[in-house]
C-alpha cells in the first residue's frame, strides 16, 4: 500500500481517521492525499425558471472551512514524517471519493452513525466508496486513535468471491501483521474450502490460523469482534456485501452491522 486517500471534512471522526491514516503512511512507507470535497449540491438552490444558483455568502463560507481545514491539516503533518499532498473537489463527497479511488491502494473514511444526534457526525460514505471504489476501504470507528500495523489481523472467511478479492487486495498489511486468524462461522467444507485461504497466505509468505464455529456460536460479525477484541486485533477483514446492498440495507447483515458497530477498524474489500 504505497498510495493512500484520507477523506478531509469537519467532523467528528477526522481526529481519529487522520491519527489512523499517518499511523498506516509510515508502517507501509506510503504517501497520504488529503482529499477534501466541497458538497455543494447541498448548497445550491433552484428559481422558478429553472435555474440553479448558489449565493456568494454560502460560496465564501465553504471556500473558508476548506481554508480552515486545509490550515489545521498542513500545521499537523508539518511535524510528521510521512509523504502528503492535497487535492481539493467540489462535488458528491461519496462519488468524489470514488472516483479518486481509481489509482489509489486504500481509502480512509469514518465510522458513520445511523443514530447519532447532535455534534457533527462524518458522512456516511462507506458502502458508496467500497462497492464502486477501486480499492480497499479502511472504517475507522469513533475513538481510535491509533493504528497498529503490527497487531493481529482478523480475517472473515465465508469462501465468497467477495472474500477472496479482500485477502488478495490486503496483502501489504497482512504481511506486517504479527498474526493472522482466518475465522469461519456455520460455513461448511464445499468446493472452496476454509483451508484455500491459507494456502493462499502461505504462499504469499503469510502464516495463518484457522478458527471455525458452527452457527450456534452467533452472529458472524459478533464471533468476529469477539476474536478481534481477545488477541487485541488491528483491523477485522471482511469481504464486504456478500449479499446485495439493498438487502443488507433492509434486513441488516455481517458487513451493515460491522461497519456501523464495531469498535475495531474494519478493513472492506468488495
């Protein structure tokens, strides 16, 4: 992972997502673009005629929180080691991030909250970027403040396509990780076996430890947060959306409920 994209906004997660983004820039010796988008589809009016406008206090006023964020932003990496630069869009923050996504090995984006009230809670950009995206979508949750490239990793195995694209797309930072747990709950021994992960791993150099629990241990995602919160995990990786977004929309499901819950970052390959 040498190019990383960190979405820029006032919100309440970009302390933490930021703190996360340097942590990972240096552990992979990678550079970090600063993506900062300005949504003005939110600001912009229609007249009876049918045109569109914006007023010059509403254009100047975004134009002074990139400034200030821009500000804030340069004063912290100055006194960092890492690589950086900052692109600046107007546009759909999620459609933006997308499209930047193109060449780019992984993108940092925050936890969003269904439920929160009040304060300045981040964009709820997650399934947008990681279904349309180009790369790796990281989900830092509210709180963290730190990345340990070195903990273990926890990797969600259901042998879906979905999956096995994630371990692919993970490699730089399986490698670091002085762990990797590849768990399975209430799959059975099919056509591609729990143990093709492995095999994979290893052969990229990767040691790996099977975990399997039959359908009565819970939920997918709660086994998952569970061995992730007992060996101290870094990140869970799944493969995310196995099922349609719709669905899991509607009816909830292991990647909605990891992606909007969990306390440890989420890691999304699609």
């Amino acid at each position: 992972m040498k190019a990383i994209l960190l979405h820029i906004f006032e919100d309440d997660g970009l302390e933490s997502r930021l703190a996360v983004a340097l942590d990972i820039c240096r552990a992979q010796d990678a550079h970090l673009s600063c993506v900062y988008i300005t949504p003005y589809a939110a600001y912009i009016g229609m007249d009876p005629m049918g045109g569109v406008f914006a007023s010059g206090p509403i254009i100047q006023s975004l134009r002074e929180a990139e400034d200030k964020s821009r500000k804030r932003v340069e004063a912290r990496l100055a006194h960092e080691d890492v690589r950086w630069d900052w692109q600046s869009y107007d546009g759909d923050p999620a459609q933006t991030l997308v499209s930047a996504s193109a060449l780019a090995d992984l993108v940092i984006v925050s936890q969003a909250d269904p439920e929160a009230k009040g304060g300045n809670p981040p964009l709820p950009l997650v399934d947008m970027v990681c279904v349309n995206g180009g790369c790796p979508v990281l989900v830092v949750p509210k709180g963290v403040s730190q990345f340990d490239a070195l903990a273990p990793i926890v990797i969600g195995w259901n042998d879906s396509e979905e999956a096995a694209r994630a371990i692919r797309e993970a490699l730089p930072a399986l490698r670091l990780a002085q762990q990797v747990i590849v768990v399975s709950v209430g799959e059975e021994e099919e056509d591609y076996p729990q143990t093709e992960a492995c095999t994979y791993l290893a052969r990229h150099g990767i040691k790996s430890e099977i975990r399997s629990y039959p359908a009565t241990a819970g939920p997918a995602d709660a086994v998952l947060c569970d061995v992730a919160d007992e060996l101290g995990a870094g990140a869970i990786l799944i493969g995310a959306y196995g099922h349609s977004r719709l669905r899991e929309t509607l009816l909830g499901g292991v990647t909605r409920r990891l992606v909007t819950r969990s306390t440890t970052p989420i890691l999304l390959g699609h």
